[in-house]
C-alpha cells in the first residue's frame, strides 16, 4: 500500500501538492508514481519564472523503466525549484514527500478545489 499522507492534495497524474504558509504551493511526485515508475534516473523541471496553466506538461521524470511528463496541478507561476533533487533524482525513490520538485504561486483567481483530498486518490491508485 502506498503511503498518501492526509494533509495533502493530490492528482491524477500522481503529483502531491502542499499549501505552505504563505500561500504558495510546493509539488512533488506521489510515493505511488515513485513505486511505479522504478528507479528515477533523471528529472527535468520548469525554469523559475514560467507561467503554468494546470494540466500543461511542465516537466519530464525518466526511470529505468519509462520516462513520463510532469503536469502542472494549478495555474499560477514557478517560484522555485529542487535543485538538489534534480542533482540527485533517486531521492524521490527515497522519501517521495520529501523531494518535492517544485513551487508555485498561484494565479489570481485560480485556486486548489479540483484536486483530490487523500481519501479520492486513494480510491483512484485502488
């Protein structure tokens, strides 16, 4: 069973997202899509800066095994990024909740409502 800690949101392109303190939005990879994907060698991130629209393909993950695209969950800007993980990409296989890949702040208006709360993505990985 995949560990889905409660407190997060999630989608359904197997990324968690975090609500931090001052509002902006910290993204990773989920620990189901880490046990899917096999040994993560490679990490592609969005630069500091973009603008992303939720949905849009912002990022690449390779593993042994496939390589996938990472999404954006919401729309809203990138106000930071992992280079440590994107150095040392199999720490995500390590600790999925705590290599997070990326920050966003986000866009005026747009908000988290259509994320998954814990109990949905569980339903959804079965």
């Amino acid at each position: 069973m995949s560990n889905v800690p409660a407190e997060f949101k999630y989608t359904d392109e197997h990324e968690w997202v975090r609500t931090e303190a001052d509002g902006t939005l910290t993204i990773g990879l989920t620990d189901y899509a880490q046990n899917t994907l096999g040994d993560i060698v490679f990490l592609e991130l969005p630069a500091v800066g973009t603008q992303v629209k939720a949905g849009d393909a912002i990022g690449v993950v390779e593993s042994v095994k496939a390589a996938s695209d990472i999404y954006s969950p919401v729309t809203g800007k990138v106000v930071a990024i992992n280079t440590d993980v994107a150095d040392t990409p199999e720490e995500v296989n390590s600790d999925a909740y705590d290599a997070w890949l990326f920050k966003i702040k986000l866009a005026a208006g747009a908000g988290t409502g259509h994320l998954l709360d814990a109990a949905s993505y569980v339903k959804l990985i079965g």
